[in-house]
C-alpha cells in the first residue's frame, strides 16, 4: 500500500472513510475534526456531548455521513490525554484507526495527522509516525491462505493537509516512515515464514535480493569457506542438519570519507529444535522464528539504504538449522571457535551463542566498530523482561544510551541488563576454555558474558529480543504474530551515528 501526501480539504475527499481525531475532553473540536463536525451540522459534537465520543487512547468512533460530504463515513480516533501524547501514540491511533476503516469495508482512505506541534511534534514527525503506524498496523502475513473471505485491503491511502508550509516536511516524514515500516514489514515477513520454506538458503537468497535492489555488496559463504576460516561454533551447530549452513556479509557504504563501519550482527537459526537437548514440543513452532535477529539486520540495511544514511555498515548473519540427528552435536562435545577457544557443549540447545561466537569474531577480524548483535537469545531473558522491553548487554556506555534512545525514537523500548563480572564464573568449563551455557539463573546475563569473550574489546552492544520478536495478540501497532523489533532502533541508531 502506498501513502500519498494531498494538499487540500478532508471534508472534500471522495474516499470510503476519512480519520480525524480529538484529545481526551475537548467538547468543541478544531482543525480538521473541527472542519468535518462543521461540514456534518455539529454530529461529531453532539457525540462528544452524549458520552459516545470520549477521545480515550486508540478509541475509535465510525460516524455515518449521510451524503453531508463526499466521503460515507468519518472515523473518529481518540488521542488521549494531550499531556500524555507521544509520537509512539501517535502510531498507536494510526494503526487502530486504519484497522477499523479496514474493518468497516474501506478500499480508500484519507487523515489528518495526528498530533503535530503538540509537545513539541513537528509536522515531519507527525508524518513519520503516522505513515509507520499506518503500514505496521495493517500488516498481514496472508501467503498461505487459500480462502480469503472478508479479507478486505485498503488500497489508497491519503494524507491530507492545507497549509501548503506544512506539506513538504509532511511529505519527508510520510517517506521515511514508509520505509522504516516496509523495511520491519520484511523482517516480518521472514519471520512469519515457515521453515520449510524459509531455510537457510532461502534467507541468503532474500539478502542478495535486497543487496541487489539498493546496490549493496553482498557474499554468501558455503560450508567450506566456513571451515577454513575455522568457524567451529556455527558448523557443529549446522552438523544435525540436511540443510547447508550459510554466512552472510551486507556492506553499505554512505560515508567513503570514513574508515569506521558500523557492524550490524543477527542470529539466524531459521529452525531451532534444540538439538540433541530437544525442546518441549509445546510451542515449538515459533521456532521457525529463531532467526527474527537475522531477518532484523538484513531489513535494517535495506532501510538504511534506501534512506542513504551517510555511515558505512556492515551486516553479518550466520543461518542454518538446529536438529536432532545421528550427525548431531551432543552434550559433552568440545569444539573449537574460530577465535581458537574451545567451548565444552552441556547444552545443545544453547546454539545460537555458539553460532554468534564465530560470527562476532569474523566482525572483530573486519574491525567492525561498534558491532550491535541481535538474537533470539534466551527465553531467561524472555521471563525477566516480558514481551515489552528487549534486553540489552553490553561493554561500552556510551553506544549503549545511544541504542536506548534510538529505541525510544522508535517506540521500541530496550532495557539495559547487569554485566557484573561475577556472572562469569558460571560459564566456567573445567575442560574447555568456556562451557555454552551457565545454567538457569541469570541465565540471559550468562549468556551475554559468553558472547562478550568473542566480542573482547570491541565496543559492543547485544539485544535478546527473544521476549519481543513475537505477539500473541494485537497491540497498537504491534500485530499478532512477528512484531519486526528492532529494526528501526537499528536504523535509528544507524542515523545517530551519521549525525555524530
């Protein structure tokens, strides 16, 4: 779906439905709202009075015109309390407000912006968080349905606005918000897959892909260009399986001038049973999952492109599957990394930090600086922080705040963990350098000590976002199903570092 910015009147659309909003305890509407209640003799007003209209949070009204304007209906999207707006409630109310325009049959649509200069929002702002609530809203991973009945899509959707001093920065907002959605969109999309498709060949196929379209540099490693350069920790993982394992490397080049690249690192899992160490079969599914770090880093870099961020980054995945097999890893098995540390293997299901040893010391290798790494890494970290805030480790404060404000930006929150040095003594081996897992307590902190010896002095920072990669149920923007965190913290981080 596209997003069109159009100088002119709301009343004036000829669109199925039209949204406007209102703050929580206004009783006489202004601006655009104000103009619809004006063009409907008061209706919108008289809901106020009556109770019905009550301006709450993400509360939408469907108003009836009755041929008084082009347009037949009229949503009505509360904004809540104006002390309390945000630009992460501004994509909250566009998405609910698109959902139900949707739902009441609307292929063509036309709003206001929602909240521009109160607290501070400008217009470009405004228009950012509209276009991203707008396009994650309505997401719906719907490949696979062979009935689609009452699958109703909005097909135009419109941007109003008649000060014409406005209209280019809305339009800049509306544009960037359109490709920080449509780049989380992919990352949603790959993750939605199942695994069956989305092998680890399917998902170096859609990084060249994209590589492709923004002119990016790209190289997919085979197994036996893993092997020399020594990566024992994702080949043992990738033994159990028939699917061959695959290293892949996205350059962006913005800033030429610039000796330092930024390094981008995801976990791509693309099916994680757990091996030897089997999961439970309860949930299992949302494994196919395990590789939402990885479709993160390769979406990111397709919005950074499009965006051509003046800042050099690199995006490196390592992919393949985790599985039970007679060529499996097993508990007790030693394997050499390709730092050269021997990691003792208690658990074959702590894989994914096996898998990411080798590819954090391949961007130590590339002088990658700062390196942000992203995994679905453990369900401890999941228990700690819930679905709401991703868990962030790290050794270098200042990249850390950085990441924590480019998650607000973005309305995705990232929650900094303890690194205590005493954590490291749970993943001592007395027969490797280091065992995989350090047991249950503290088990998401242990597990980002275990990573932090592959990572040494490089300043570095790694998100579990295995509580937030995936919902249940609806929220705002958020749909059920993969929810593409934290790609526009990476793009926003990604624009912090060209603007320093």
């Amino acid at each position: 779906m596209n997003i069109k910015v159009i100088r002119g009147d709301i009343t004036a659309q000829k669109v199925d439905a039209i949204i406007v909003n209102l703050f929580e305890g206004v009783q006489q509407p202004g601006g655009g709202t104000g103009a619809v209640d004006q063009a409907l003799g008061g209706g919108i007003s008289q809901l106020i009075a009556s109770g019905e209209i009550k301006g709450k949070i993400n509360e939408v009204t469907i108003v009836h015109t009755l041929g008084r304007i082009p347009s037949p209906r009229v949503a009505v999207a509360g904004l809540g309390k104006q002390t309390e707006f945000t630009p992460d409630r501004a994509r909250q109310v566009a998405a609910v407000a698109a959902r139900a325009v949707r739902k009441a049959g609307a292929k063509t649509a036309a709003t206001i912006t929602h909240g521009a200069g109160i607290a501070g929002m400008e217009p470009e702002a405004a228009a950012q968080a509209l276009a991203e609530g707008t396009i994650l809203g309505l997401y719906r991973f719907r490949k696979y349905l062979t009935k689609k009945e009452n699958d109703n899509d909005i097909e135009e959707f419109s941007v109003v606005e008649r000060d014409e001093e406005k209209a280019s920065a809305i339009e800049r907002g509306v544009n960037a918000g359109h490709i920080m959605a449509d780049s989380a969109n992919v990352a949603r999309d790959l993750v939605n897959e199942p695994s069956n498709y989305m092998t680890p060949t399917r998902l170096a196929e859609v990084a060249v892909d994209i590589a492709g379209c923004w002119l990016l540099e790209v190289q997919v490693m085979e197994r036996e260009e893993m092997e020399k350069l020594g990566m024992g920790g994702i080949l043992a993982v990738a033994k159990g399986s028939a699917e061959p394992p695959k290293f892949i490397v996205m350059s962006y080049k913005g800033d030429p001038s610039s000796v330092k690249t930024l390094g981008l690192v995801g976990k791509g899992l693309t099916f994680d049973s757990g091996g030897i160490s089997i999961k439970p079969s309860e949930h299992m599914e949302e494994m196919k999952g395990d590789m939402a770090g990885a479709a993160s880093v390769i979406a990111a870099m397709n919005a950074i492109a499009q965006l051509r961020l003046k800042v050099n980054v690199t995006a490196l995945v390592g992919a393949t599957e985790n599985m039970p097999s007679g060529t499996a890893q097993k508990p007790g098995d030693i394997l050499k990394t390709m730092s050269g540390k021997t990691v003792e293997v208690v658990n074959t299901d702590a894989e994914g930090r096996l898998t990411l040893a080798d590819v954090l010391t391949y961007a130590r290798k590339l002088g990658l600086s700062p390196v942000i790494d992203v995994a679905t890494l453990t369900g401890a970290c999941h228990i700690a922080l819930g679905d709401v805030c991703t868990g962030a480790f790290g050794n270098n404060q200042d990249i850390m705040n950085k990441l924590i404000e480019a998650g607000e930006q973005a309305g995705e929150c990232v929650w900094q963990m303890p690194m205590m040095e005493e954590y490291k003594q749970q993943n001592k081996s007395d027969i490797a350098d280091i065992k995989n897992s350090g047991g249950r307590y503290g088990g998401a902190i242990t597990a980002a000590q275990f990573l932090a010896e592959f990572v040494e002095d490089t300043p570095w920072v790694h998100l579990d976002i295995a509580g937030t990669f995936m919902r249940d149920k609806e929220r705002g923007y958020l749909v059920k199903g993969a929810t593409g965190v934290p790609v526009r913290t990476l793009v926003n981080a990604a624009r912090g570092l060209a603007a320093s």
